[in-house]
C-alpha cells in the first residue's frame, strides 16, 4: 500500500516537471512565431528573441485576463471575428508594455491573421 502511494507521488512529480517543460517549449514556439509574424508582416518592428519572449509571456497573461474576466478567448481563428479582433488588440496594447516591441494597429490585425495561420499549421498548444 505504501509502495503505492510513493509510485503514486513519483508519478505527479514527473508530470508537474512535464507540465513546466511544455509551458516552456510553448513560449519558446510562441516567441518564434511572434518573430517569424515580425518578420512577414507590414507595421511590426523586427524584435529580438528575448524581446519575442518577453511579448509571449505578456500576450499569453494578457489573454488569460480577458479570458477570466469577460470569458473571451484570443485565439485569431479558433473563436470567430470577436476572437480575431480580441487577438489582434492583445497584440496592440503588448507593445506598450513591452520595450523594443512596435506595432502599428494594422499590423497587429494582420499579425493577428498571420498568427492564426501559423497556428493553425503549428499548434503553440504543447501543454
């Protein structure tokens, strides 16, 4: 029985270690997109990674505040028009609350779109 338990223990442990290293890897792959969009996209400043990285993180809590407070979820396709255009204002107030981010409103609309359709080919949803 106790044997159980600890085999029981060891294994919430592997998967808590699991769940961090995915939350990683999906900012890593958010960050590469966001500079690939930066890349493609008319009216979106060329950033560096660690910038990308920072972005990631501010979008990803940005939409996690949306999401709890209006039920909102800025996902550019997944959610329709009102997930687009949520998406593409997340993408626009990010650049004042990251240095070396700059983004014009429409390039944050079509950075929206470009993000979707990355996303779309390259889920950033590895948790």
């Amino acid at each position: 029985m106790a044997d159980n338990m600890e085999t029981r223990r060891e294994g919430e442990e592997r998967n808590k270690d699991r769940s961090w290293i995915g939350l990683i890897i999906r900012f890593i792959v958010a960050a590469i997109v966001l500079m690939i969009t930066a890349y493609v996209t008319p009216g979106f400043s060329r950033m560096s990674f660690g910038t990308a990285l920072l972005a990631a993180i501010i979008i990803a809590a940005l939409d996690y505040i949306i999401q709890k407070v209006f039920k909102i979820d800025a996902s550019p396709f997944g959610r329709g028009i009102i997930g687009f255009i949520t998406a593409a204002v997340i993408i626009y107030i990010t650049q004042f609350i990251v240095p070396g981010m700059e983004v014009t409103l429409l390039g944050a609309i079509i950075g929206a779109a470009v993000i979707g359709i990355i996303d779309a080919i390259i889920p950033t949803n590895v948790v």
